[in-house]
C-alpha cells in the first residue's frame, strides 16, 4: 500500500490523462444529411463511379426508396390486396364443390339473417356448412353478406391507415423538409380518402347483394366482392383526380402552420405574462417579507422595553 | 314478370354501378395512354409515368359483368336456365376482372419502365421534386442532374402537361 494514499482529484486526474493519451489526435466534422451524401457521392465518383451509378448504388444501400414505394403501394391498395387474397381462397374453395361460381342468397328467418349456399357441401375444405348465420365469424372473415362486407370495408381500411401512418412517419425521420404538419395533414386526407373509398366499396357491395335479393334471386359470392374492389379503386382514383395537385392537403397545411405561428406568438406572450407574474410575485413576497420582519422587530422591542412606550 | 317499383330501383342501382365501372375507367384509360404517349414523342426533358390506367382494363371488364348479372336479374324466376346462363357469363367477367387488375398493375408499370428507359430517361425520387407520393405515378427526366434541380423542383407541383411543358423549356434554354 502507497502511504499516504493518493488524493481523490489526482486519481481523477490520472484517469483523464490516461483516456487522453489513448487518441493521438480526433479531427470532428459535423455535416449535416444533404452534406453527408454530397461527402459520399464526392468520394464515390473520386473513385471512378459515374454519379448516376453513385446515386443507384446509394438508394441500393439505404433501402429507403424501396421501402417508401413498398409502403405507398400497402397505403394505396393494401386493402384491394388482402379483399384479392381472400377472393382467391375463397373461390380455390368454392370450386371444390364443383363450381367456382357457388351461388348463395340471403334469408331472414326468426328475425335473424342466414346465408344458404348452394353446391355440395362436403367437397368444401372453408364453408363446409351450408347455412350460416350472416354474422358468423368465416362469412365476416370473407366478406359475404352485408354484416361481412362492412367489417371487410372497416378491416381494409385499418390496413391502408397503418401504411399510410409508416410511410409518412418515415418520411418525417427521413426527409427534413417533412415536418409535423405535413405528416398530420398528409395522414389526415390519406384517412379521408381510404375511408371514403373503402364506404364506397362497402355500399356497391352490399347493393348489389341488396339488388339480387330484391329478385329472390341467388349470387356467385365472388360477384359482389369484385364489384366493391373495383368501386373502391374507381372512386379512389376519381378522388386523386380531384385532389390533383393536393389542394386539401395544401388548405390544411396552411391553417395548421397558421395556428403554429400564432401560438409561437402566444407563447411568447404567455412568457412575458409568467415573467411579469414571477418578478411581481417574487417583490410581493420580498414586501410581505420584509412588513413581516419589522413588525416581529416591533413586537420584540415592544417586550424588550415596554416602558419607552 | 312483373317489374315493381322496387325491382326497377334495384335493377338502376345495379346498372348505374356496371356503368360507374365502365365510364370513368374507359375515359381514364384512353386519357392516360394518349398523355404518356405524347409526352414520350415531345421528349420534355422531364415526364411524369402514370400507370394507373393498368386497372381500367379489369374495373371496365367487372363493369359489363354486372351489367350481364343485371340484365340476366329479372329472368331469375320465369326463365331460370337463361338466368344461369348470365350467371355464369358474369362470374368469369368478375374471374377475367380480378385477373386482369393484377397482370394490369404489374405488366403497365413494366411496360412502360421499359419504354421510358429506352427513350433514355432515368427514374427520379420524386419525393424529392414535388410533395405528392402516389404509387402509381413516377417522376424521369432525361439527365439524373434533372431531378436535383431546385429550378425544376419549384416550377412542379400538380404534375400537369402545362408544368411539364414549362420544365422542358427553362431546361433547353439554359446555357
């Protein structure tokens, strides 16, 4: 044991002197994103590698344009996907029962709504029954019947929400000229226009289903399912027409980003009101303070020496 | 058979979607292709590739199914073996429809990459140029320093031919 035992604050020392002399010399840069990829462009094409070629191998690298398309493409017909996915296995099971084009109609018995398919039953390995209650879980899960084709509509429509939500979060990290206000007013119209689309599919869906039932006429399932699909599409696309150049999105960024300058204003009215209030405070209470002190001096004096007074 | 009110109701409601199939597709199909078309014999230094017309095909062909369905709707119960008959005729229309969305997504969006590549136009990041992102649409100009360009950037915003034109004439005059 060293006697006497070295100080606390030159231990310190040692220590920082001893991580100090691990680096012989740290040049920092700090660039910022844009600087980042010119630095990484710049060295690529010192290389040798043609800018266009740089710029492949960069996208190639980040991932990030392909995971924003990928992404655009779930928000935009993610659920015309899973509504195509589950009318393939839908129809691969109907054509089991010897017909791809099953029919089924729709009856109310005992105030409860049944759906009756058609065809033979036991070659199907899906609906293996042959009458369902409209609000069983299967006719829900596919889409058939009234009851079906709303939750189909209300499932698709949380699938699209959920990418367009990754795709414009991700825009947000990525993108610096992305700010909370785009990421709110892109989210909102992108919610706007799923939802209508996707009411709109409900509603072909069930009205054609509704039009057959008008005949007591049965229905290939896969009828009503594709026209709502493609109404969906339609009004969709009729809806991107309409807002072409993103007008409501525009509309709304502004009168968002008017209320954020206006409460930056508040803010600092609201600053100015709590300082004000703290420095009025803080000499109201010096002053009460202060009264206090003199009259607990008084009253000592008072004790003291009653007789001066 | 006897058509009530009610019958007539379903019968236009059911007609009025075939058309809604039908109509705005066909238009937007014929819009599209001949746009795509012109721009790509102009050569504007930079174009915009649409490919939404790859789903028309298949709304147009989902369309005249139903139409088929409706027509065949009022035979249900007098004329059963005819109703089949359009049954049938309209489940592969829906089968043809569902089909054709999907070769049409895939096969118009490669046809025309193709196309764009070979008029020599290379793909920007269009996120990058204007603040609309939609799957369907992409951004080519003729030089990839294009699509950096803040001039180009500003002067774009809905995309129209208009915009294009514009773009295509501040970049031939530059020196």
């Amino acid at each position: 044991m060293v006697y006497p035992p070295p100080s606390a604050h030159a231990y310190h020392q040692r220590s920082q002197l001893e991580a100090a002399s691990k680096y012989q010399q740290v040049d920092i840069y700090t660039l910022d994103a844009p600087g980042m990829v010119e630095l990484w462009l710049a060295t690529k094409q010192s290389e040798g590698v043609p800018k266009e070629e740089a710029i492949k191998q960069l996208n190639d690298l980040t991932g990030l344009s392909v995971t924003q398309e990928t992404l655009g493409f779930a928000q935009n017909y993610g659920s015309t996907i899973k509504s195509s996915l589950l009318l393939a296995t839908l129809g691969k099971d109907l054509a089991r029962s010897g017909s791809l084009f099953t029919q089924y109609y729709i009856t109310t018995k005992n105030g409860k709504q049944y759906i009756i398919f058609k065809g033979n039953h036991k070659l199907r390995k899906i609906i293996k029954g042959t009458r369902y209650l409209a609000t069983n879980t299967q006719m829900m899960k596919f889409g058939i019947g009234g009851k079906a084709a709303k939750a189909a509509a209300r499932s698709g429509f949380l699938v699209s929400v959920i990418f367009s939500v990754s795709l414009n979060s991700i825009r947000w990290l990525f993108d610096e000229e992305f700010r909370w206000t785009h990421w709110i007013t892109h989210l909102s119209t992108d919610v706007l226009k799923i939802a209508i689309a996707s009411i709109a599919g409900y509603l072909a869906a069930v009205g054609v289903a509704a039009g057959a039932a008008v005949f007591a006429a049965s229905i290939p399932v896969i009828l009503p399912i594709t026209v709502g699909i493609f109404v969906a599409l339609v009004v969709g696309e009729g809806l991107s027409i309409l807002d072409q150049d993103n007008r409501l999105a525009k509309k709304l960024l502004e009168t968002i980003e008017d209320y954020e300058k206006k409460i930056g204003e508040l803010d600092e009215t609201l600053l100015d009101g709590v300082y004000y209030t703290v420095e009025e405070g803080k000499k109201f209470a010096i002053r009460q303070m202060r009264l206090l002190f003199l009259s607990k001096v008084r009253m000592l004096r008072q004790r003291l020496a009653p007789r001066w007074f | 058979m006897v058509l009530t009110l009610k019958k007539i109701g379903a019968l236009f409601l059911l007609f009025s979607i075939g058309i809604f199939l039908i109509a705005p597709p066909a238009y937007w199909l014929v819009l599209e292709l001949g746009e795509q078309h012109t721009m790509l014999s102009h050569g504007y230094s930079v174009v915009v590739m649409r490919t939404t017309h790859g789903y028309w095909p298949g709304s147009i062909v989902a369309g005249v199914g139903l139409l088929v369905f409706s027509f065949g709707l009022p035979f249900a119960q007098s004329h059963p073996t005819a109703y089949k008959k359009a049954l049938t005729a309209s489940g592969y229309m829906m089968l043809a429809a569902t089909a054709l969305l999907i070769i049409g997504t895939i096969g118009t969006k490669a046809y025309w990459q193709n196309q764009f590549k070979e008029a020599g136009y290379v793909q920007c990041n269009e996120t990058k140029l204007v603040d609309i992102n939609r799957i369907n649409q992409s951004i080519w100009a003729q030089k990839m320093a294009y699509c950096n360009d803040p001039r180009v950037a500003r002067s774009l915003d809905n995309l129209s031919r208009e915009e294009l034109e514009r773009v295509h004439r501040i970049l031939e005059n530059e020196p």
